[in-house]
C-alpha cells in the first residue's frame, strides 16, 4: 500500500468518525430544567448559549430555542465565540429554532436608549462556522486580526436591528459586519431600525466590510435609516479586495453601497464586483472614495437617487459600469468631484447598455457640479455609452418596489450580451431576503 493511498485512508476515515460522532447540542432558557450541567439533549437543555458553544465540536449543531441570549464574558471582538473551530467537510452550526426565535442582546444593552458598544455576536478567530436564524438587537460580526486570514464563517437568515458602536468609537456604527478577515459569507439577512451613535460619517454603515477579501455579501436588505448610517452596505480600511456584492437590496442611504481604502493612500479596496443590486431612495447609489478601483458595476437598479456614482478623489481608476439601470438621477448618473476637466477616462474606463429614467439634462458632472455634459456630449467627448438608452422601462410596479421589468418594457434584451437592462437580468433572479433558505456555506477562493 503506497504512502499516498494510506493518507488518503486515514483522511476518509478522520471524516466518517467526525460525521459519526456529530450531534445535535440543545439551548433553551425558557426551559424550567435547563442548567449548564445537562447533557445537551432535547430533553435536558443547557440553560446558556455560552455553554453550548463551549461544548460544540467540528459537525455539531446546537440548537437555540426562543428566548433572549447574552455573552457574559463578550468583548468588542468577541461572542459567542466556540471553543473549537469547525471543518469544510463539518462546520459547527449555530442555529435559533424556530427561526428569529432566539435573540441575542450585547451584554451591555441599554435598553432604552437600545444602544451597546459590544456586539451581540461577534466570532473571533473561529473557522468554519455557520450562524443561522437568529435576531440580533445589536452588531453581529465576524472578526479576525490577522490581515489575510480566511475564516469560513457564514452569517446567514438573521434580523439584525440597531447595530453596535465598536468600543468608545462612534464611528464605527454597524449592524453586520466583517472585520479583517476573508473568505466569508453574508446572506440572506436584513438589517434595519439602525441607532444613532451620534456620528453618521462614511465610516458608518448598516452593513460593513472592514479590511477584508474574498466574501460573498448576497441576498441581504440593509437599511440606512435615511442617514442615521451612511451607507446602506460599506467598506473601509483599506486591504480590500475580490469581494463580490449581489442580489442585495440597499434602502435609504447616503450611499447604497461605498468603497473606501486607506485614507493614507496606500492601501486600496479594489476589484470588487457589483451586480443584481438594489439601490432605493438613496442620494447615491455607489460612492466611491480613497483609493475604489478597478471596480465591475453591472446589472443593478437604482431607483430614486441623486446620483447613479459620486467619486470624491482621483485615486479611484479604472471602474466599469454596464447593464444598469437609473431612475430618477435628479443631479446626474456620474459625477466626479476633483476633476477639473471633461476626461472622464482615466476614472470611467468602461460605461455602456446603460438605461436611464430621468428628466435631468446632465448626464455627467465634474467639479463638484460646476460642468456637466448631456448624454449626447459624454457620448461624443468619451466615445462611451452608444448603447445606452432613455426611456421609461415600464417596471412592473416600482411604487411597490416590484422592479422587474413588464413584458413589452425597452430595457429587456437590450444589455451588453443581450440581456436584461437592470438588477433583473434574467427575470428569475431572487433578490433581497428570503425566508426560510437554509443553503450550505460555498466554498469560497482562498487568497
């Protein structure tokens, strides 16, 4: 027997005793003979969430009933944190039955005010680890310190309202967040009902990606709360890169969605893909600040913004932006602050199949709105958007925020390979938050 085909054995036979020895872990504090030292069943329930993450190991899941959970032990990067990290083959799973049942609540929860500077779940260094169904009433984030690590960890079916402050920095509001870690995933999640932390700068957001690459954030419905946070789904830091936003819906925002690297200027939120988006009532639908570059923008709808792209700095290059669809640009679909003249190229390398529902005569605008072109002079100056169209796209009912496109609407097979103009591609797409999916974790590129 080759050495090879032992290694093999022995790492079959590791995963058939891990699935073996997989069980289910049982929370329940509503339970009247719930204690910590129960052995877990159905029968005889922990009595603390912080127990049966201690005990769970690669395969388990522990099963949450309905009640209100919090980490006695959290810190600002911390809880709820396992003992033990999962594998590919056999995550640990986290999950509340019946879905939004259970409730997690930061330790140190004002319940007046609703606000917390500690999140109500924060997974701290752990791999491959599933949290599922939950409603969080403050932050729940997935967190590493070491730049480049993947961390596996999927956040997905949950209700998180009016986020957390992260320490005494009021800054950094978020209500979902990634920090300094890759190769996760968001999904299936809305968050909403955001609290003030008494500062609505960029570095706030319902939904943010903080330092971190290579994540998958799909299927969410994040609300901004008009401003309460900037932006509906955020990035900030720096070090950011390959990180692919779809299917979400981004709600009364300053900005739908922001980038934004290092304001140093030495670190960079780059190659990040946009497609199959929502973007309502919000002043922009992207923002794109310190260093966004090489950015692929295509298929989404934003109905009801100022702009389809405000850009402050010119550090921000080579950003592509096909197939989508803007209603109601009052000011214009591109505007680029510090330009001070009409060369859009170097910024804009790419615009085209483009569909645009609106009265305004600027169609771009430079100098902080001091010059603008029509479509026809971006046209000619550019040589961009030949294919891009005006109109009214006949949505199926945009008052009620139905977005797909009638049958006779000018927007369908009209996109740069013939498909559908707007977040609604195909017209099969799901988009926004659905209930009751449970779909396994991806794998997700490792860097």
């Amino acid at each position: 027997m080759t050495h090879a085909f032992k290694s093999i054995l022995i790492c079959v036979s590791l995963l058939l005793s891990c699935a073996a020895g997989a069980r289910d872990i049982y929370v329940d504090n509503q339970n009247a003979s719930a204690n910590d030292s129960n052995a877990g069943t159905a029968a005889a329930p922990l009595r603390t969430l912080t127990a049966g993450v201690a005990l769970a190991n690669a395969g388990d899941v522990v099963i949450v009933k309905a009640g209100r959970y919090s980490d006695p032990n959290s810190t600002w990067y911390s809880a709820f944190t396992p003992a033990r990290s999962g594998t590919q083959a056999a995550p640990i799973t986290i999950r509340s039955e019946p879905r939004l049942a259970a409730v997690l609540v930061p330790r140190d929860f004002q319940t007046g005010s609703r606000q917390s500077t500690m999140p109500a779940l924060s997974i701290y260094q752990k791999q491959y680890i599933v949290i599922d169904g939950f409603k969080a009433e403050g932050m729940m984030k997935i967190h590493h310190d070491v730049m480049g690590t993947a961390q596996h960890v999927t956040i997905q079916n949950c209700e998180i309202q009016y986020g957390s402050q992260q320490g005494d920095d009021p800054s950094l509001n978020w209500g979902l967040a990634i920090h300094v870690s890759n190769n996760n995933v968001l999904r299936n999640n809305r968050i909403y009902n955001m609290r003030s932390s008494g500062n609505n700068s960029e570095n706030t957001g319902a939904v943010m990606n903080f330092a971190s690459a290579y994540n998958l954030i799909e299927n969410n419905d994040a609300d901004a709360g008009n401003g309460i946070v900037y932006s509906a789904f955020g990035q900030k830091a720096g070090n950011i890169h390959d990180n692919v936003w779809r299917k979400n819906i981004a709600r009364n925002a300053v900005a739908g969605f922001e980038g934004k690297g290092g304001t140093g200027g030495d670190s960079f939120c780059d190659n990040e893909t946009f497609y199959n988006n929502i973007i309502i009532n919000s002043e922009r639908a992207f923002s794109l600040n310190h260093n966004s570059r090489h950015w692929k923008v295509y298929n989404n709808t934003a109905y009801n913004v100022d702009y389809f792209l405000n850009q402050w700095q010119l550090n921000s290059v080579d950003n592509q932006f096909w197939n989508n669809l803007v209603v109601s640009a009052s000011n214009s679909v591109y505007q680029i602050e510090d330009l001070t003249t009409s060369n859009f190229g170097p910024y804009i390398s790419y615009s085209n199949y483009n569909f645009l529902m609106s009265s305004a005569s600027q169609f771009a605008r430079w100098s902080y709105g001091g010059s603008s072109l029509s479509l026809a002079q971006w046209r000619t100056t550019t040589g961009m958007d030949a294919n891009t169209l005006t109109g009214d796209a006949l949505f199926v009912n945009a008052a009620g925020n139905n977005f797909k496109l009638q049958s006779g609407s000018p927007a369908i097979g009209k996109g740069r390979n013939a498909e559908n103009i707007g977040a609604y591609a195909t017209g099969n797409e799901t988009i926004g938050v659905s209930l009751g999916v449970r779909p396994n974790p991806p794998v997700v590129a490792v860097n």
